[in-house]
C-alpha cells in the first residue's frame, strides 16, 4: 500500500504477514495483540493507536512517526532490523524492551515511559525532551549527545551507561546520582 490513510481499523484479526505500508496513516487504529511478523511500514505516521501486546518478530518499521499512541508489552528488540529510527510525541510506553536496539537519533518527547529497559541499547544523540520515566533500566546504555532537558524520574548511573556530552537539567539531574552510594542532604 502506498499512501493510504487508515481510520479507526482494527489491525488484532486481520493477518498484516508480508503486506507491505509505505507513506501510509493510521489514526485511531488498534493493534493490539496484533501478529505483524513479516509486514514492514516504511515513513508511515501512527495518531492514537494502541499497540498493546503487538508482536513485532520479523517486523520491519522503518523512521515511523507515533503521536499521542499507546505502546504497551513490546519486544522492539525483535524487529527485522539493526537499525531502529524512530519519532515518538506524546506517547505511553509500557513495560517495552528496547535491549540491544540501535536508535541514533531517535525522538522520544513529552512521553510517559514507565517499567521499560533499555540495556545494551544505544540511542546516542536521542532526543528525550520532557519525557517522564519511571521504574525504567538504564543499563550499559550509549546516551552520548543525548537530550534529557525537562525529563524527569529517570534513575542513569554514569558509571554504567555513556552519557558524554549528554544534556539534563535540574532538578531532574540528581537522577545520575543513583548508584553511587551516596546520601543527599537538604
């Protein structure tokens, strides 16, 4: 499919194996539970939908734009690729693994990420801005350049993950202090 904008389907039963989206819209769409292994979406946009569950083994999602989505339980990990650019605003990202994913420049701002791991990941020069974490892992991450101005509740150990010339604010910051067992006093 190339350019078809898609309103309010429901992706859960309807098989995506092998189909191919490019520079294609979704709004309001549902795929949750969805079985998206062997469909690649290529610059397409996605306005509020849910991907609660989905399954992305042998997916191929190449630069996708998410606005105001739901992105629940997913292994970004398993996508059919090395490399996965992306664009999220104003999105809910629960309980996801971006382990090993490579995510250069990537943007995720003003996002509520909650109880997601992103060991071994590299997302150098990732745009954070006004993002809210929570319970997230930050282990052996490479966030050099990264961009975490107005972020928030995020927990990142210098020790463990590269965070060179990375940008944060106060006073958020005092979250690169965990780990370091050491007590702040007022």
């Amino acid at each position: 499919m190339d350019g078809a904008g898609y309103d309010g389907v429901h992706f859960s039963d309807i098989p995506l194996g092998g189909k191919e989206f490019f520079r294609c819209s979704f709004r309001s769409c549902d795929f949750s539970s969805a079985d998206l292994a062997g469909a690649e979406f290529s610059d397409c946009a996605f306005d509020e939908c849910n991907f609660s569950n989905t399954v992305f083994a042998g997916c191929r999602f190449l630069d996708p734009t998410l606005t105001g989505c739901k992105l629940a339980g997913l292994s970004f990990f398993k996508l059919d690729q090395l490399v996965f650019g992306f664009v999220a605003r104003e999105c809910v990202i629960i309980n996801c693994n971006f382990s090993d994913v490579k995510s250069k420049k990537s943007v995720m701002t003003k996002c509520v990420v909650k109880d997601s791991d992103f060991a071994d990941a590299d997302f150098q020069a990732a745009d954070f801005t006004d993002t809210e974490f929570s319970g997230c892992v930050f282990h052996n991450v490479d966030l050099r350049k990264a961009d975490f101005y107005g972020a928030s509740g995020y927990e990142i150990n210098p020790r463990t993950n590269d965070v060179r010339r990375a940008v944060f604010s106060m006073p958020h910051a005092i979250g690169l202090l965990c780990g370091l067992d050491i007590k702040i006093k007022d």
